[in-house]
C-alpha cells in the first residue's frame, strides 16, 4: 500500500519536472527578440490566386473593312483578339522583323482601300509588353518602345502588321518576312453584331475615332451593391499589406466608419472606405529595371492578396488604361474594368481597379468594386449616335478637358472634342446616388479622361479625369 | 521492467536537467540586469556630461508591449492600462483615449535610457545645460498633433514620457 503510494508520487514528481523542462526551454528559447520591420514592401500581399496579365489583355472593339470603302464595327471582338493574338505569335515566331514609321495617309490607305481587319484596345500599351503577354518566348520587336492603342491586319500587305497610337497620332508597319492570310482568319472570326461604322471626319468633319451607325443594344438599369464592403475583406487585406507588422500598426477609426491603417509617420497607408473602396499607398518605390509584364502581373498579384479576386463580382476583370512616367524609376499605372454582360463598368473613381507600380513595387492600389444585383433584360432598342452624343456635348468635354468654366465658341469646342476622343463604346455606369449601373457610351480621351453619357439618351452621366 | 527504479533514474535526469536549464536561465537574468544598470548607469553619465540634471530614477524594466486600441471620448478623466497611464496629445484636453483592448501581439521597446539618449539628441545645447529630468515613465500614447482627421477610435502605441522643468516630451518605445 505504502509502496504503491510511493509510486503514484514519483509519476506526479515526474510529470511536473517534465512542464517545468518544457517551461525553462520555453523561456530560454522564445523568440522574444523580434523587432518590427517591414516584411518587405508588400508585406504578403503577394498572391498566387491572381489572375494573369495574359488572360486581362482585350480588345474593346474590332474594325472590317471590305476594301471597297465600307468599315464594319463590332463591340463583340474577343473572337477577332484571339485569331489577332494567334496571328501575332505566328508572325513573331519568324526569324526577322523590321519596324518602320509610316504617315497617318499610308495607314489609312492599308485600312481602307484593301480588306483589313484591325483590334483596339481602348487605351494606349506599350507595344513590346502587348507583344512579350502574346509571345513571351520571342524576342522580335522587344525594342519597338512605342505606345499603340490599335493593331491591324490588311492585305496591302501581308507580311506586316500595322499598328496606330490616336492619342499622339503615330501609325506603325512591321514588315516580317513571310506573308500570312491573317485578314482572312481575323474576318472568319467577326461575328455579326456589328453596325456600319465612319471616322469622326466622315461624320462631323474631324476626328480619327470610328464611329457606328444605327447600334442596337438591349443593356438597361441594374442595381448594384459595393464588393469590398465587408469588415472581414478589409482586415485581411490589412494582414495582406502589412504582414508581420499588421498587430503592431496604427488603426484609426474615424466618426463615418472610414478606417487607416498607418505604418511608421505615413511611409505606407491602407484607407478601408466605409462604402467599400479600398486604398493603398506607400511613398517608397522599388528598384527594379522596368518590364510591363512583370510589373502588370505584380499588379495584379498585388491587388489578388489585398481583398481578393477570384469572387464572382470580379470575373472577367479587363486591362482598360495604361499609363507611364519617371525615368529613373519607371511607373506603370494599371487600370482594370470589371465587366458585366459582356461590357466594361466604370464609376465615379473610374474602373474598379487602379494599381500603380515604381521600381518594380506596388506603390499604390485602389478598389471599389461593385457586386452587380439581378439584372432584368431590356427590350432591344436604338442606342444614341455617337457622333451625335460627341457633337452635342463637345462644349462639355471640352470644358472638363481644358479646366474652363466659360462657354467656349462651338466651333473651337466641337473640333477639340471629336479630335480628343480615343475610343467610344458601350459600358454600364455605376451611378453612386441611386446604386444602378446604367447603360452608357464610354468615351475615352487622348489624356486618359473618360466621359459617360446615357447609352440612349446621350445625355451626360459624369466624368472621371 | 523494474519500473521503480526507471522512474528514479527519470527523476534524477529531468531533477539534473532543471537544475541545469534553471542556472542558465537565472544567469540570463543576472546578466541582463546587469546590463541594464550598466546601461542606467552610461546614461546618467552621459547626462552628465551634457549638463542635464537627473532628478529621478531611470526605470529599469522594458517589457515588451502591446499596441493598444482606444476610443476617442470627451469627459472621460485619466485613463491607465495595465499600470502604465494612457495619454492623448494634439486634442483638447476634455477629450482621453479609453482603452478598448490590447493588440494581438507584443514586441521589445527601447529602455528608458535610449529614450532619454534619443531626447537629448533632438534638444539644442542650449536648452541641455538648463534642463532638469523630473521624471520618466512607460505609457501608452496616441499622437494626434499630425492627423487632421475626426477620430472615434485610434491605435495608442507604447511610449516613454519624460518630464522636465522645460515641459513633457514623448519617445515612442517600440524598435524600428
């Protein structure tokens, strides 16, 4: 009896030598030391789940011409981009490529006077990184540093491909050295909802941009709620940026619900908006060489770990806007629509998505998604004439573009206007105040500007500069 | 199995073991304590040296801290969290940061010899020879003399407070 309590004392003895082992290893070894730096600019933002720069490349529109003077125009080009994109690798799968300028007339005449079938991108890319998303095994024409907004295909010559920036005016041929039928494949692959189409100088004297005639569209009203909204989407985009940093950086909580994230005295900031928009800044740039593919897809990384983008309000995500600047440290600034039945959507802010990269680094990001309500078909009905909706509101766009208030003479406003358009076409507009998306013509300027007028009234909606 | 006699070979291990890890750990604390009066001590001289009066003790402990969630409130009095007082600067005074909760994690801060080290080298000479050390202190401190923003809540982070005859100074404590 005696001797069996003796043993049940030993294993208690046992078991708490055995915690206070564990308790002293603990406190010998903790790693109490760690101070709290960055985790590297980024912190885990970066996410595998992101989608890829290569899938985000679309074609806003497709231009057919028949040679014998009639363009066709279709909204629907994402058939036309992927025999575009085959034919371009084809091309850049030869041993030999040569670029060349070429006057806005020599361009027109390809276009025009031999069936030729063209893509648009709706804003200008730089075209080596278009060409390193579509090939990035070739190396031809990686030292073309030239913006295009547009690449076409003619049959003037079938050993080329053509391409146009509208924004500065520069048109381009790339001659390679054997010819491909790519103006046949590209037209097989035009689908028919399209609409005649003449240049802004056709229809009202001057302007580049294609204009369609007699569009049909069945878009209308739909409700819509902000994506992001939900404190939990917040937070983990606040672990995302900040990683190891995130228990230790300053939350502030203002009196509307608004939420900063403040790292150190403002070197990198994340603003949680109350109606759902998120924000990032740093004032800290890489130092990296510069490359688009590799920045857009960091961009997009970036922007995958900071809220996510793999839900459904942020499928069919599309490159919309590009912009560059610096020299000594090179910055790209992505711009990324999200789509709903087949058409960009654009708010106040502008598309859902803006990232801006320096140096290789995320720098700044801001989302306002929006989560699209049921969506009850319109009936099929005549869109407003483009070239109508540029000539009555030129007084408009021309006033946002120059910054003035006063009413400019008409004719120096109309000819300012129609020249300033990029790209006109189709999208929803998501209207703050009554939380619909309408159906809208977007216009795009030269600078980057985008104007939305109601897609059948032609009336002004708003403007993103 | 003489299970008896592995159980008092196991006891005698893990009793060597303990005895063993317990004399490191308590040295670690002699040699760190040390350190720290070593460190107390090579302030008050450098002090002295610069002309600065010290007139009370320097606090020997620098635990890690916490960043602490408060809420913006008006006529809410001094506040303190876990010993150390909670100070709201750059608001009218009516106004204190209550805390909510403590942050998810802790990390080291500097001693209070650091801190004054750091004061002592955002000071001109000028005002180091007449100035006078009354007091210093761990709190929690929201800064909002920066932020012009309306607040309802912020992030009080760990800070030292040093009192002088030439007003209170803040250094935040954690190391970065």
């Amino acid at each position: 009896m005696r001797s069996a309590l003796i043993e049940k004392i030993k294993v208690v003895i046992i078991v708490v030598l055995f915690i206070t082992t564990i308790l002293l290893l603990y406190l010998l070894w903790s790693p109490g030391g760690r101070g709290i730096g960055f985790s590297g600019f980024g912190g885990r933002s970066a996410s595998s789940d992101a989608p890829t720069g290569a899938g985000l490349l679309r074609a806003e529109y497709a231009l057919r011409s028949s040679g014998s003077g009639s363009t066709e125009l279709s909204y629907d080009a994402d058939g036309v981009f992927a025999a575009a994109k085959e034919e371009l690798a084809g091309f850049l799968a030869q041993s030999y490529a040569e670029s060349s300028v070429i006057s806005e007339q020599q361009y027109e005449l390809a276009m025009r006077d031999w069936p030729s079938v063209s893509v648009g991108f709706g804003c200008g890319l730089p075209l080596n990184g278009v060409l390193s998303l579509i090939a990035p095994e070739s190396q031809l024409l990686r030292t073309a540093d030239v913006i295009v907004d547009s690449i076409a295909f003619s049959d003037a010559a079938p050993d080329s491909v053509f391409a146009r920036d509208s924004g500065s005016g520069s048109h381009y041929r790339f001659i390679f050295g054997e010819p491909r039928e790519s103006v046949d494949k590209l037209s097989s692959a035009f689908g028919d909802n399209s609409y005649p189409a003449y240049t802004a100088r056709d229809l009202l004297g001057v302007g580049s941009v294609f204009l369609p005639l007699g569009s049909f569209s069945e878009l209308s009203d739909m409700p819509f709620g902000a994506a992001d909204g939900s404190k939990e989407v917040g937070t983990d985009a606040a672990r995302a940026v900040f990683g190891d940093t995130f228990s230790f950086v300053r939350r502030i909580t203002d009196s509307f619900g608004n939420v900063t994230y403040m790292y150190g005295y403002g070197e990198k900031n994340l603003y949680l908006y109350a109606e759902g928009a998120i924000e990032y800044r740093t004032t800290v740039s890489g130092t990296e060489a510069s490359d688009f593919a590799r920045d857009l897809d960091a961009a997009l990384s970036f922007a995958a770990g900071c809220g996510g983008l793999r839900g459904d309000e942020w499928k069919a995500l599309r490159l919309c806007g590009y912009s560059e600047s610096g020299i000594r440290v090179h910055t790209r600034n992505f711009s990324f629509a999200q789509s709903v039945l087949g058409v960009p959507v654009y708010g106040q802010s502008g598309p859902a998505l803006t990232v801006t990269v320096s140096g290789g680094a995320v720098t700044g990001l801001r989302r306002e998604g929006i989560d699209p309500g049921t969506y009850t078909p319109g009936e099929n009905r005549a869109a407003a004439s483009p070239a109508n909706v540029i000539a009555n509101n030129s007084n408009h766009i021309y006033n946002i573009l120059k910054g003035s208030v006063l009413a400019p003479a008409s004719d120096e406003a109309f000819d300012f206007a129609a020249k300033a358009v990029r790209s006109l076409a189709p999208g929803y507009y998501a209207d703050p105040s009554r939380k619909l998306l309408v159906p809208a013509w977007v216009l795009k300027a030269s600078g980057g500007e985008m104007f939305y007028f109601d897609l059948y009234e032609g009336t002004p909606l708003g403007y993103t500069r | 199995m003489d299970y008896s006699k592995a159980k008092n070979i196991i006891i005698a291990l893990l009793l060597v073991a303990n005895l063993a890890l317990g004399s490191v750990y308590m040295n670690r604390l002699s040699a760190e304590r040390e350190a720290r009066e070593a460190a107390a001590a090579s302030t008050r001289l450098y002090l002295q040296e610069l002309g600065v009066e010290l007139s009370a003790p320097i606090p020997a402990d620098e635990p890690p801290m916490p960043v602490l969630y408060v809420s913006i409130e008006k006529d809410a009095g001094p506040q303190s969290f876990d010993g150390c007082d909670v100070v709201l600067s750059g608001m009218d005074e009516a106004y204190s940061a209550v805390p909510q909760r403590k942050g998810p994690g802790k990390a080291p801060i500097i001693g209070a010899g650091r801190a004054l080290q750091r004061l002592m080298s955002w000071l001109e000479p000028e005002v180091l020879k007449s100035l006078e050390v009354t007091g210093i202190d761990r709190i929690f401190w929201v800064d909002r003399r920066e932020i012009s923003a309306e607040a309802a809540e912020d992030t009080a982070v760990p800070a030292w407070r040093v009192q002088t005859n030439r007003g209170v100074f803040y250094i935040e404590a954690y190391e970065n």
